[in-house]
C-alpha cells in the first residue's frame, strides 16, 4: 500500500523521487500531525542506496518509517525520512524445506493471509498485525504464544554509512521479548530490505493461547488459524482505519516471581505467565483495567473503551497530549502496584 502523499518540491534522485515537505499525518496509524522535511520511498536495493548516499553527502539525518503503526511521531522531522517500499515477495525451495523471501516494504498481515492461503504454515498466528514486513523484526513483533523470532531464518540488511548489504541470522538478531539488535547495537546504523521466513506445508498449529483451540476444528488449515486470529483482534482491538491508535501501547511488565507472587496473594485472578531465570510476566491491560480506566479520556486521547492497552486518537492531538495520557496511565499503574509500564511504540525524535 502506498499512502496518497502532496509535495511542494520533488528532487530526483536517480529513479527514486526525494520530495520535500510531506505530511505524515496519514503515514502513522496514531494519526499524529507531523511534517517531513525530506521523504522518499525507494522501491528497489539500487534506489535505497542512491537516498543513502545523498543522505551521506548531503549530512542530514535518516529517519526509517514502515506502515506506522508503532511509531510516535513529532511534529517536525528534519533530514530525509525514508520508507523502504520493496515490496517482492517469493518462495523458495530447498534441501531443508521452504523459504519465504519477504521485501521490507510487504504489508505483514497481506503476507501472512496469502502464505495461509496456499497452505503454508508459520506465520498464522501473527495475522492482522499493522505494519510493513521491514519493521517485524524491530520490535520482534508477537501474537497468540508466536513471535517473528520462531519463524526467522535471516535479515538482509544495508548499512547507511557505507551501503553495503549483509545478512544477520536469527540468532545474531539478539532478539528478546519486543527487542532485538536493531534497537540497541544497530539502531540507526542499518536499513531492513528483506526477511527470509520458514515456512511449512506440514500441519504446525499453536493453538495454546486464549481460546484459539475453541475456535477451529481439530484440524485446521492455516487459513482457519489466521481467521480466527482475526477474529479475536477484532473483537478486542479497534481498527485504526476507524479510530487512530498504534495498537498495544504498553509492553507487559516482567517482574521478578517473589514480587508477582505477592501481587497474586492480594489480587488472585491476576494474570500472570512465568518466564524462567525467576521472572515472571504480568498482563499490562489487566492492571490498567483494574485501576478503572476504560473508556477514560484525557483530552484528545483516550483508553479505549473494551481494551485498556490501547490508546486511541479521537482527532486535533499531538505526541505531547499523548504522552501526557500514557504518563497518567502509567502513574495509576504503578500507584496501585508498584509495577513500572513501558510504552511499546517507538519514539521517533526530530
């Protein structure tokens, strides 16, 4: 999907086109207002490098921007704001069975529908996830007992100081519960072209999670697994098409156990799932939703009114108010339970 986007200025780069002054508003799921002073969206390796080098010689500054939908947005950014629109897909068949090569500028949820349609197992789980296939591995995005990280062979990345590409293995990854490498060592310094996914014609369904099992048959296709996933988001999450939102916008805390055990002696239907090495993670929108705060507002933004973990956008806001709300969502979760919220969204600066 490319967004509909007006430009004052339009400089060509090669076959790639940098326009100036573009507005993302409609480029971010939140619908935040905000102004790129440079944007391009290369379709091929080739242009990426191009915008690259002219980000180089030019010294200004790269912003990396997918589908929107886990982004916070300011009002202004400076430099060149690039999205990666690559958008090939293809199978590929071996010795160890299949591959899915996978461009960074692929829609995430039409991927998995079109790998459940033909049969292919390992990606059901995460459907309907916002986004672009260059993001998934950022936030090692996960949904009903499945994250990227299980079903990740390698990542094709180019590096912006010299343009040069290489691949990272799934394990070189360092990924961790919505974190991975290219949130610590490699932020900033890499662009994401291409995933390569496992794929599988053999049966390998997850069904362990929520009431998925109760939703398909004893044997279900991939295709009846992502459509109940489907189905359960939304019943419980609120299309941003309808009302701007970014989706779960705290992470779940992970606690030490000796703390959720004791959370559990006073609130026993806590929810709570221990992770080993003596943690344990807690459900972030139970603990707003017991503080009282569906369907709470605060000026432009609220709490949306059947899922306590997103935050939605009703319109004529900015990142400002909605960081003030998170803040007084937070400020009441850790009152009541001394347990610290996170924000999953990444805060994009200027």
């Amino acid at each position: 999907m490319d967004w509909s986007i007006t430009s004052s200025v339009a400089v060509e780069v090669a076959a790639c086109v940098v326009q100036r002054e573009v507005d993302l508003r409609h480029a971010n799921t939140l619908r935040l207002p905000c102004v790129a002073e440079r944007y391009a969206a290369p379709r091929t390796l080739a242009q990426l490098q191009q915008v690259l080098a002219v980000a180089r010689r030019e010294g200004c500054s790269i912003t990396l921007l997918g589908g929107g939908s886990n982004v916070l947005l300011p009002e202004t950014l400076s430099g060149i704001v690039i999205r990666p629109a690559l958008n090939q897909w293809w199978l590929e068949a071996d010795a160890h069975g299949l591959t899915a090569h996978v461009g960074a500028g692929v829609n995430w949820h039409q991927l998995v529908m079109a790998l459940a349609t033909a049969g292919l197992w390992g990606a059901e789980n995460l459907a309907l996830i916002p986004g672009d296939c260059g993001a998934a591995p950022v936030q090692n995005i996960g949904a009903y007992g499945v994250e990227l990280a299980d079903r990740l062979k390698a990542v094709q990345v180019v590096e912006r100081a010299t343009g040069e590409t290489r691949w990272l293995s799934s394990d070189a990854c360092q990924f961790g519960y919505r974190d991975s490498i290219f949130k610590g060592e490699l932020a900033d310094s890499v662009v994401i072209t291409q995933l390569q996914l496992r794929v599988s014609r053999q049966p390998k369904a997850r069904l362990d999670y929520g009431d998925l099992a109760s939703r398909v048959s004893a044997s279900p296709t991939p295709l009846a697994v992502a459509n109940a996933v489907c189905a359960v988001r939304r019943e419980k999450l609120p299309d941003p098409e309808q009302l701007a939102n970014a989706g779960s916008f705290f992470k779940n805390p992970v606690v030490p156990d000796q703390q959720a055990n004791a959370l559990r002696e006073r609130y026993p239907a806590m929810p709570c799932f221990p992770q080993g090495n003596g943690l344990t993670k807690l459900a972030a929108g139970w603990l707003i939703d017991q503080c009282g705060l569906k369907g709470f507002r605060q000026g432009a933004f609220g709490v949306h009114e059947r899922q306590a973990l997103v935050l939605v956008h009703f319109g004529g806001g900015n990142r400002q108010g909605l960081l003030a709300l998170a803040d007084t969502v937070a400020g009441k979760v850790a009152a009541r339970f001394a347990v610290t919220l996170t924000p999953e969204p990444r805060l994009i600066e200027t």
